[in-house]
C-alpha cells in the first residue's frame, strides 16, 4: 500500500517536486534506495531542478 491518495495519485512524485522547491538536497530522499517511492521521490525532484535551471538559463529567475 502507498501514501497515493484519491485526491493525489502521484503523491511520491510530488514529494520530492516540494522537498526540491523547499531547497532540500536530493540526498535528503527520505525513502529507502531500491523503492519505487526512492525513485518517485527523486523524478520530482529532478523535474524541479531542471525546471529551475531551465529558468535561470531564460532569465526569468
């Protein structure tokens, strides 16, 4: 069973997206390596890693 809601299905996604937007390091993945949760975790986080650099790169940040 996961922590997905009805109201959240990708709520380990979204996780790491809100750890990355709070300035948490990637490190700081709190779910055990090898998990699907560990690899949701880090996909959100990435996504918002790039989603910041692609708009520092463009000037909007």
């Amino acid at each position: 069973m996961t922590d997905a809601t009805s109201f959240n299905p990708h709520k380990e996604e979204d996780e790491g997206y809100l750890a990355a937007e709070a300035g948490r390091r990637l490190s700081d993945n709190p779910c055990p390596r090898g998990t699907i949760r560990h690899a949701e975790w880090q996909r959100g986080w990435q996504r918002k890693s790039d989603e910041t650099r692609r708009a520092v790169r463009l000037g909007r940040v």
